[in-house]
C-alpha cells in the first residue's frame, strides 16, 4: 500500500471550518496516514497567529509583565475550535503546564506549543494517534538537525502507527530542551517524516494552487508551475520565492519523494509537483521561473594585475570571514573583484571592512555600492540555450532599466542579473514578459 504524508500550515488549520476541510481532505484517500500540522495561522488579514501570540507572551513574562490577559487569548483561540468541531476533548492541564513554563523555559519551548498543541486536537477530530515531535525528531549538541538519529528513531515509532499527527516545527536536543526549525520549518518536519516512512508522495498544503512562476505582489496573474525540479525550487527558493521552506527538499531529494503543492482551500487543482529532474521545459519555455531580492551592496576591490597574484580573493574572503559575513555572489574581471553580500550584514561594520580589505590585499580603490537586487532566472539548460543573453538585456533595455551586474551560474540552471532597487519591479515584470507571457 502506498503512503502519503501531508503538512498543513497555519492557514489550513486557522479554525474549525478548516479543519473540516482538512479533514475531509484526509479522508478521502487512505493511502494519507500521516500528517504534519501547523500551529493556527490567521483567519482573516488583520488576526495574529498564535505562535506570535506565544512569541508575546514569553516577552511579557521576560520583562516581569503579566501575561493573563494575552494568554487568555490563546486559550480562547483553541477553545474555540475544540467547541465548534463539537469535541468532548480539554487542553485544560496543557494550557496550565505552558502558562507556568513560559517564566522558565526557553523561546523555542514557548514557541513550539502553537503546533502541539494544534496537532493534539487534530488527532482527536480525525481519531488518529498523536506522535510528539519531542519523541522521534532530534537535533545535535551544536543545534544542527540529527538525520541519522531521527531517520531510525522516527521510522521505527512510524511503525507501530497506522495513522498519526505530528507537530511540525520542532524536535529535542540532547539534552531534552526543545529546539526549534526556523519559521516555517513545518515543512521540513513533513519532508522529514515522508523520508523516515518511505512514502510515495509528500503533499505540502497552503492557501495557494502550487508555486507561482513571479511574485503575484508584482507580476499581476502569474501562472503556475505544474512541475519544477528540486534544484530548480532550491533556485527560486534561495531568491525569494516562499510558498514552502527551501531546506525541506534535502530529508526527500535523498529518497527521490516527489512534493506536491497543493491548496486547502481548492484541493481540486493540480497545484505544483516538485521532482528529482524533469527532462524539458514545461510547455516548450525555457523558463520555470523568476525571483528576486532585494537588500545587496556590492564590495568592489580594484588593483592592478590582480589575477596574478596568487591568494588575493582567499585574502578579501578572510575579512568578510572575520567580521561573520557571508558572500551571496562573487562577480570578478581581471583587475577587480566584486563581493555581493547582504546590506543587512555589513550596514554596522562597512567602513572597517572597506579599510581592513585595503590594507589585507593593498588594494588601489574598495568602493561599497548599496541599493542592489537580484533578480534569478530560473530554468532547464537556461545557460546552453541561444539567445537567452540577448533576449534578457533587451527586455532590460526595453524597460530603460541598467544592468550593474551578471552572474551566470554553473548549474546551467539560472541566470543573475543585479539592478538598481528602484528598478526591481519594472526588471521583474520586463523578465516574466519576455520569457513567460511571449
């Protein structure tokens, strides 16, 4: 018999009327046996998700405040949809065990109940089993994931589960402590789960049909991908796009699990398959996608006769090393060399950069540019194919928009432009016109 694991995020699992459809989603193929749940997100544009509304709590208690009023809200929130899915079910003792905690115990603790707590009453409404995170997902020492541990620890409590519910979010340390994913790391909870029981199919649930090819904040009605591969995801990921965590692919890439995106709310559409590899482009384009970010400065360090002098980018790296910033891109010519890092990490710290590289590599000129994003054009053999160059700078062109650099990367896969922030949306659109609309 195959296995599906599903994830639902906070959206799909926001009130009752939700988890009637999640449900009812469940439900109907018994091949769905495990799932993944989120902590309650918001029901309409201006509620706050609970775990927020955690996050607040344990602020107010770290400053000596009183949290009943804002925890109340919390219990209410819950206490709602256990009376409304009619359940003869209490989270009474819980809500008591996590009020106290909240003055103890640390932010992932605190932050970790909005997902327990959903997926306890979860399990109840469908009459599956509850499986703590805390029991079968670990983290090491350092607070970096523990696959190993997890994989055999999780796949062996899997088994003597035919149905189960597992909070997503959250695993333990070694020494019991709560750790946390980043927000959002339900998702890798769910890819963690799907790989640990071998599953056919790992379905991510949302509030949106699958992955968009632009961002719908900028490009009006962009389409959606029926199908992208795992590289290309972590591509589009890594420049902005969000409809799911970028490090849930690693847990299913090694087993070859497809992920496909779907939307709670129309579980009727395909939504977005994501695969191992995909032969060609979808529909005859080139492009699977385009993404983009903004907030990079560029550090430009120029001098004569650089390339040949043997270790002088090791040296200019070594002072971003010293001061903890790592680089996004690394454009270079013949006597410059060009560092895109994030305006973020080195806003605090830029003139000692700018002095410590001239000095560690006796630089003729270090200049720092700010106001750059980077757009990524994603897709299938994107490098080899001709005409990919001229079709971009003329859309670019086209748009009176310039160009402050390139960045053709290795895996055939994607192309990097950087333009100035204020012609990131005008870029954006003249790109998902030329390469997707056409």
């Amino acid at each position: 018999m195959e296995v599906k694991v599903l994830k639902f995020g906070g959206s799909s699992l926001a009130d009752a009327s939700q988890f009637r459809k999640v449900a009812q989603i469940i439900k109907s193929e018994p091949e769905r046996r495990y799932v993944v749940a989120s902590a309650p997100g918001k029901r309409f544009s201006d509620d706050v998700k609970v775990t927020d509304m955690l996050y607040k709590c344990f602020n107010l208690a770290k400053n000596n405040e009183n949290i009943d009023d804002e925890f109340k809200k919390i219990e209410d929130r819950y206490n709602k949809i256990i009376s409304d899915l009619e359940l003869d079910f209490s989270l009474k003792e819980e809500f008591e065990k996590i009020k106290i905690a909240i003055f103890h115990a640390g932010s992932d603790y605190i932050s970790s109940r909005g997902e327990y707590l959903n997926s306890m009453i979860l399990a109840e409404y469908l009459g599956y089993d509850f499986i703590d995170a805390e029991k079968v997902i670990f983290f090491h020492e350092d607070g970096n994931f523990d696959a190993h541990t997890t994989n055999k620890v999780l796949a062996s409590v899997l088994e003597n589960h035919e149905y189960a519910v597992i909070p997503g979010f959250y695993g333990s340390m070694p020494n019991g402590t709560i750790k946390t994913f980043s927000r959002g790391g339900s998702d890798i909870t769910g890819s963690i789960v799907a790989r640990a029981i071998g599953a056919s199919l790992y379905e991510n649930w949302t509030d949106v049909s699958g992955m968009l090819m632009a961002d719908p904040r900028i490009v009006e009605n962009p389409k959606v991908i029926d199908i992208i591969s795992y590289k290309e995801l972590r591509e589009l990921s890594y420049m902005g796009a969000t409809v799911m965590h970028e490090d849930a692919i690693f847990p299913v890439s090694e087993s070859g699990i497809p992920i496909n995106i779907k939307n709670t709310n129309a579980p009727q559409d395909k939504g977005t398959f994501i695969v191992p590899s995909t032969e060609k482009a979808e529909g005859g384009r080139m492009v699977t996608g385009v993404a983009g970010r903004q907030g990079f400065s560029s550090i430009t360090v120029e001098k004569d006769m650089m390339n040949q002098e043997l270790g002088f980018g090791r040296r200019v790296l070594e002072v971003l090393e010293r001061y903890g910033v790592p680089f996004e891109h690394l454009p270079t010519g013949i006597d410059t060399m060009s560092v895109v890092v994030s305006t973020a990490a080195i806003v605090d710290k830029m003139d000692n950069i700018s002095t410590d590289i001239y000095r560690a590599v006796k630089a003729d000129k270090v200049r720092i540019d700010h106001g750059i994003a980077m757009i990524a054009i994603v897709g299938k053999s994107l490098i080899n194919t001709k005409g990919t160059a001229v079709r971009l700078f003329s859309a670019i062109y086209k748009a009176d928009i310039n160009v402050r650099m390139m960045d053709l990367g290795s895996s055939e896969l994607n192309v990097i432009i950087g333009v100035d922030e204020k012609d990131y949306a005008n870029a954006l659109r003249a790109i998902y016109a030329e390469f997707i609309t056409r």
